[in-house]
C-alpha cells in the first residue's frame, strides 16, 4: 500500500493548476439579458387579476 504523499500524487496530472475544462459559471456576468422583466411579468399578471376580480363584485 502506497504511504503519504505518494498515494495521493499517483494520479494526479503533472501540472494540477490547468485551467477548468468546464466552468461552472454563475457569476454576474452570466446573468440572463432579460434583467427583472420576470419581475414586471407578476406585476402585470396580478394587476389583471385585480381588475377582472374587481369588475365582478361590482
């Protein structure tokens, strides 16, 4: 059985620093364009809601 440093180093590249292969992203540069239009969607979709609810009660 390898001891020490000699097990973990038997599979290890020879330069370990590389560069990631595939990036795991998610960083503010890799925020979707469409901003808080989400935001602006349930505001709209609530605001139908209140107007149709109100005009039955009338």
């Amino acid at each position: 059985m390898a001891s020490g440093d000699d097990f973990y180093s038997k599979d290890r590249p020879d330069n370990p620093a590389l560069e990631e292969d595939r990036p795991r992203g998610g960083g503010p540069e890799d925020r979707p364009e469409t901003g808080h239009r989400h935001v602006w969607v349930w505001w709209l979709i609530g605001a139908v809601v209140i107007l149709i609810l109100f005009f039955m009660f009338i």
